[in-house]
C-alpha cells in the first residue's frame, strides 16, 4: 500500500487522512452517490450550502476510500469542473449584457484579486505570479450558491432591480476567474511546460484568447443551429432525430467536451499546438464557455430555441447534482483536520480581499449610477445597494472547488526553487475559504439579504428595467437544484415540441395541435379533442 502512495501524483497524497482500502469500487460510488445526496438534501432543507455538506460527505470517506477512486479522483474533479465550466457558459445571455454590467462584476473582483496578490507578495514572499494564482483561486463569488437565492428573492420579496442584475454578475465574474486561471496556468512554469521567454509567452497567449474565441463561437452557432433545426431533418420522408430534450442536451454535452479536449494535454504534448511557441492553440476553459454562452445566445434567438435552451437547462441541473457530489465530496476526501491551524494565515489575506472588494462595489456602483438611470438615487438608496451586492458577493464554493487543486495536480512554480508549500497554502486556502465563506456567506445573505432590498425598496425615477428577467424560470441552479413541483414550464415546451412533430407528419396547423392538446391534458373531453383536431 505504500509502494501505490508513493506512485500517486502530488495531490492524491495531499493532506491523506488515510491508506485506500480494498473493496469493491461499487460500494464506494455507492456511498458517494446515496449517503452524500442525502447529506446534501438534508442541508439544503436547513437552508445551508450543500457543499460543506457533500465536503463533510467526502471527509468522512478519506478514512476508508477504496483505491481505484483514490487513484481516479482526479479525473472525477475534472470531468465536474468541466460541468462547471459550461453550466457558466449557459448562463450568460449576451443578449442582455450591458456596459455597465462588465464594470459592476469584473471592477470589485479585480480589487480583490490584486489586494490579495499584493498581500501575499509583500508579507509571505510571494512571486507576482504565485500571488496572482492565491487571488484567481480565491476572489470568485459563488455562483451556484448566490443565483438560486436571488430567484428566491424575486419570488418571495418585492420587485427590486438588483436581484435581477446579480443574475448576470455572478456568472460573469466565474467566467473570468476561470478564464484568467488559465492565462496565468501558462504563467506558472508547471512541471509539463517547458521554459519559454515572456515575450513569446505573451503573444502566444493573445493569440491563444483569440483563437479560443474564435472556435467557441463557430461550435456554439454551428451546435445551436443544428439542434434547433434538426427536427426537419428526414430521411426517406421520415424524422431522423426524435426531438426529445435529452437528445439537445446529448448533443451540446458532447459538442463541450469536444471543445474541451481540444485544448487539453495528450501524452506527447497538447491535441492542438500552437502554430508557433508552445502549448495549446485552445485555452479549455474559456473555450467551454464560449461554445456554451454562443449556443445559449443561437437558441434564444427564436421562441422555439429558447423552448429547447430552457430544456437543456432544466437537464443540466440535474445532471450538475452528480457533478456536485463527485466535486466536492473529493475535494472533502482531500481534506484533513490538519488545514484548520492555517486559518491565522488566511484570515488577514480574507480580511484585505473583502475590503478592497467593499471598495470595488463602491465603485461600481456609483460610476455606473447614469448608465443604469439612478443618478437622482440618494445617498441611503446606493449605500443600500452597495451593501446588498457586497453580500451577494460573500458565498464562496463552486470556483474554489474546481481551480484549489490545480496548482498542486499540475505542479506549479517549476520555475523557481522550493515553491511546494505555495502550492500547497493555495490548495488549503481554497478549501478554508469554502468551509468558511460558503456558510458565513450565506447566513449574512439570509439574514440581512431582505432587509437591505426592503430599505431601498423606492427606486428612482427612470431607472433601467430589470436585466435577467427571462433567468427566473429557466437559469439551472448549479449548487442547489430542487425545484420541486415547478413542471408546467418544461411541460408546456415538451407540449410545442410534441405539436410540432405531428404537425409536420399529419400536414395540421401547429398551433391548433397546441391548443388541442393542452385542452385535452387539463380535462377536455376526447371526443373535443377529436372534433378539435377534425
């Protein structure tokens, strides 16, 4: 057992609570799937993050992992960091992006990111990349956690515009954690990169952006015309495909991962080079995004797109339930009681974030007072605001999880000496901040959230309408998924793809197969919707 510790890569031994055991790899996913679903039930019920209980989940299992997935558990994060990746994508509408919105998410978490970089440079030794890296790693707000609790405040508080706008904040500013992480991967010497000079690492990396961009629009355009126009494809005068939403979620799953691969590392260097320099011609993660925020733009384009983004939305929250427990309970299963003692160096590095960040929606929100129609706001009503999206703000989870580990897995900072324990206060940092922020965060929300909308409740005359509006019903909830009993929209999208269908195949008008069908669903008797359909 031993001889298979020491083989492991760096993180599989970080911080092990135990040896792996030997026993079937189907009672350990069994006790993942069952024991950390309930768990995280059992916290969403309390009104707590499911992830600290899915963490919990995995802690627990550290003391008797079984071997193949200690050995696999890498792999697992990845495959959920990839769900992460494009859950964010589908959630940005460029429709509705706005100038003002790129000031409001990406000014505060920039503060942040370089007070803590300059933080750690200035009192722990740090590199200016190894600083960079500790704030990527820990500035991104939780999407997952802040999204469902803003829906929860548009459907039970009064109508306010700032639940709305953090509908677009919050993936917005994921998305740029997750991008910047993988600009400055290329930065920070990992042990699979050659030296290269920084010039060549710079102009490889614009061009690298722009190529990204580039491929991920042409997949999602190609991905949502395709599956928006694949219920006229025939073959002999017959459908090819069913139409079913699974079969749309099949297909842009399958388009991402394929996007990701391209800008992944094989054995012998990555899938696509770059056509001069080193590495990748794709950066993964923004290549995920981009194909998943295009294909979602395609779609909503048309009532009947937005019928089939709404579909696939509705999937992907489930199957992110999955990705959530595999996250998280291996991120739990990495953890020990031993990260705790290095919560007194963390607490000033959180102190010095949260304040720049304070500064930041500050900021934000008073420059950008004319772009939103609020320049006769008083004083009380921003200050409101300011303090309602700081909270908003403070939940941490889902990026810490998916980014904490990498620089130990990949072995960052090659290039300079002795730099194991930064890799390893990064990783611990992200976990400290997870346990910390994700419950704290989410108590202040809860708790002072309402009172702060219900304060700046009056809003000025000629404010701007609420961006986001469409996000209500149809935004998965990439951390807590329980939309329990709310059906009618998928059944009505199910409905219209249904009558589409037999429109075509029986030469009927559309919409009075909707009609029909819908009468009959709520209780018409058949022999109307027989004379109907006549």
């Amino acid at each position: 057992a031993w001889a298979m510790v020491e083989d492991a890569p760096p993180a599989a031994t970080a911080d092990m609570a135990q040896l792996p055991r030997d026993y079937p790899v189907q009672l350990g996913l069994a006790y993942l799937l069952l024991v950390g679903y309930m768990v995280r039930t059992v916290f969403v019920s309390l009104k707590l993050p499911a992830s600290v209980g899915v963490i919990l989940t995995g802690f627990a299992f550290s003391y008797f992992i079984q071997a193949d997935i200690f050995f696999g558990r890498d792999m697992l994060q990845g495959l959920a960091f990839f769900l992460v990746l494009l859950t964010a994508g589908l959630e940005i509408s460029l429709g509705e992006l706005r100038a003002y919105i790129f000031v409001m998410a990406l000014l505060p978490c920039t503060l942040e990111l370089l007070a803590i970089a300059s933080f750690a440079v200035a009192t722990m030794d740090y590199t200016l990349v190894e600083g960079l890296n500790l704030g990527t790693v820990l500035f991104a707000i939780g999407d997952g956690l802040v999204i469902p609790k803003m829906k929860e405040f548009i459907d039970k508080l009064e109508p306010h515009p700032m639940p709305h706008l953090m509908f677009m904040w919050a993936p917005l500013e994921a998305c740029f954690a997750l991008t910047l992480f993988g600009v400055l991967r290329g930065m920070s010497a990992p042990a699979a990169m050659p030296d290269v000079d920084m010039r060549e690492l710079v102009i490889s990396n614009i061009v690298r952006i722009v190529a990204t961009v580039a491929m991920g629009a042409f997949l999602g355009c190609v991905s949502g015309w395709f599956i928006t126009s694949r219920a006229e494809l025939k073959l002999r005068g017959r459908m090819i495909f069913t139409g079913q939403p699974v079969e749309a979620f099949l297909i842009v799953l399958s388009v991402a991962l394929a996007a990701f691969g391209l800008g992944a590392e094989c054995g012998n260097g990555p899938m696509v080079p770059m056509f001069f320099g080193s590495g990748s011609l794709f950066q993964p993660e923004l290549l995920v995004i981009v194909t998943g925020s295009t294909f979602a733009a395609v779609c909503d384009s048309s009532d009947e797109g937005h019928a089939v983004l709404h579909q696939v939305e509705q999937i992907m929250g489930g199957v992110w339930v999955f990705g959530q427990l595999f996250l998280f309970s291996m991120l739990g299963s990495k953890t020990s009681i031993s990260v705790f003692p290095h919560l007194k160096t963390l607490l000033p590095i959180m102190g010095v974030g949260l304040l720049a960040r304070l500064v930041g929606v500050f900021l934000a929100v008073f420059l950008t007072r004319w772009a939103r129609g609020c320049e006769k706001q008083g004083m009380r009503g921003m200050l409101c605001d300011v303090a309602f999206c700081f909270l908003a703000t403070l939940p941490r989870a889902t990026i810490q999880g998916a980014l904490g580990a990498a620089p130990v897995n990949e072995g960052f900072f090659q290039d300079v000496h002795g730099r194991k324990e930064a890799r390893d206060f990064i990783f611990t940092a992200a976990r400290l901040y997870i346990v910390c922020m994700s419950v704290l965060g989410m108590f202040l929300l809860n708790t002072f959230g309402p009172q702060v909308l219900k304060a700046s409740g009056k809003r000025p005359d000629g404010e701007l309408p609420d961006v986001g509006e469409h996000s209500e019903d149809g935004r998965s909830s990439i951390e807590q998924f329980d939309r329990r009993g709310e059906y009618k929209d998928l059944y009505e999208t199910q409905v219209r793809a249904s009558a589409k269908v037999l429109a075509e195949e029986f030469k009927l008008d559309s919409e009075k197969v909707v009609r029909v069908l819908t009468s009959h669903h709520f209780g018409s008797s058949s022999s109307y919707a027989v004379s109907s359909m006549t």
